[in-house]
C-alpha cells in the first residue's frame, strides 16, 4: 500500500507593485458659471502672436509671444488683458454655447469689468427699449421713451446721465438721469468705452400750416403773423 505524500505549499508571489496617480488631499474647487454669464479664461501668445479663440483670431503680435493673456468675455464685448492691464476691447462673437464651452475648458466665473467706472469716464451698452419705453440697466427699469419700444439702441453712460442715442447715426433720442453706482456700471453686460458724444439732429424741422382767414398761423400752441405779401403796383 502506498502512502499519500501531500505536495508542498510554496507561499505565493508577492505581486508586482502597480503605479497609482496620487490622488490630490483637496481638489480644486470650480466656480460655477451662469449659462450666458461672464466667462474669464487664459491663453498664452503663440510665436506667430495670433490667438485663436472660438473660431476668430486675435493679433497680438511676435512681440507678445510667451505672454499669457486674460480673456474677460459675454456676448457682447471682449476684453484682453496682460499682467492685469487691458490692451484691446472688440465686440463679441461668443454666443452662449461658446461661453458654456469656454467655462468646460479652464474657464471661471469672470469679475468686474476690466473699464474703471467714475471720474468723468463715459462708457455706453446697447439695450432693447421694451413695450413700455423701458430698459434694464443694472436691476434698475430706466425710462427711455415709449416711442423707442422695440428698438435697440445705444446708451451713453456718463456720471450723471444716461443718452439713449440711434446705434447707427449715433443722433440723440432722450437724456435721463443717471441712477447707477459705480459699481453697478462696472458689472453692466456689454460695458465698453464710448464713443463721440451722441448730437441732437442738425437738420432744421419743418412743417406746414394755413395761414388762418385773419392772417395768423399756430405752430406749437404758438400764435404768429406771417410777413405780408408785397402788393403789385396798379398802373
């Protein structure tokens, strides 16, 4: 009869040690950014210094390449920054899947306007005057005029008044006071420097009347004698 030897056990193999990424103690906290809201982003100047961002291009310069600039972005305006000091400001091509997509990539929440609001400095925004005549600008509703309703228009924001003007004749429509802080100006969707002065139209108004049965005419409420006719001579 045989006996049964039992096999040896051979402790097994310690396994290879695997590589794991360190996972970091805090992670970063994202700033969560309002869809259509300010998206503040970076990149750096290419050798060539044109930027690329959402399809347009940005000419830096060669002489910037390296250098990373700030983008502080809404549909309306953009403004470019190095080392905190503004270089340029041009209108937007952003719409707000691109700022959705910019703030996915890196992208924050932005702060106050890059523009330093007060001291005699003007700036302006474009706005669509409501049924009622009215604007939004900064919580507050700002009496335009209700003729304007459902028309864009511009407005110049200086320290005391705000001039509704036509965006593209830049004429005057209304004045009206100015109820914004500085602050709230700073914070303004669309905040860029302004342009010349809006102007009052030029042109002389005119308008027609019949001189009435006893020689008089009325033009706002105002009575007046136009210059009578020089008579012929009888031969």
């Amino acid at each position: 009869m045989l006996a049964v030897v039992p096999s040896q056990r051979t402790p097994p193999a310690d396994p290879e040690p695997v590589d794991v990424p360190p996972v970091p103690a805090v992670l970063s906290e994202l700033v969560p950014v309002e869809a259509g809201g300010l998206v503040e982003f970076e990149r750096v100047v290419p050798a060539s210094g044109n930027l690329q961002v959402a399809g347009k291009q940005f000419w830096l310069g060669p002489s910037r390449s390296g250098l990373t600039v700030t983008f502080w972005a809404d549909t309306s305006v953009i403004h470019l920054l190095i080392a905190g000091t503004r270089i340029k400001a041009v209108r937007s091509h952003l719409s707000v899947a691109d700022l959705g997509r910019l703030a996915a990539r890196g992208g924050r929440a932005a702060g106050p306007s890059p523009l330093s609001a007060g001291d005699g400095v003007a700036f302006e925004v474009d706005r669509v005057v409501n049924n009622s005549g009215l604007v939004g600008l900064g919580g507050h509703q700002v009496l335009a005029a209700e003729i304007l309703g459902g028309r864009q228009v511009g407005i110049r924001i200086d320290d005391e008044t705000l001039s509704f003007f036509d965006l593209s004749s830049r004429e005057l429509l209304r004045v009206r006071p100015n109820p914004l802080t500085r602050e709230k100006v700073r914070r303004l969707r669309g905040l860029r420097p302004a342009g010349p002065p809006p102007r009052p139209r030029v042109e002389p108004v005119r308008v027609q009347r019949r001189v009435s049965a006893v020689g008089t005419v009325m033009v706002s409420a105002a009575r007046s004698s136009p210059s009578a006719a020089p008579t012929r001579a009888r031969p």
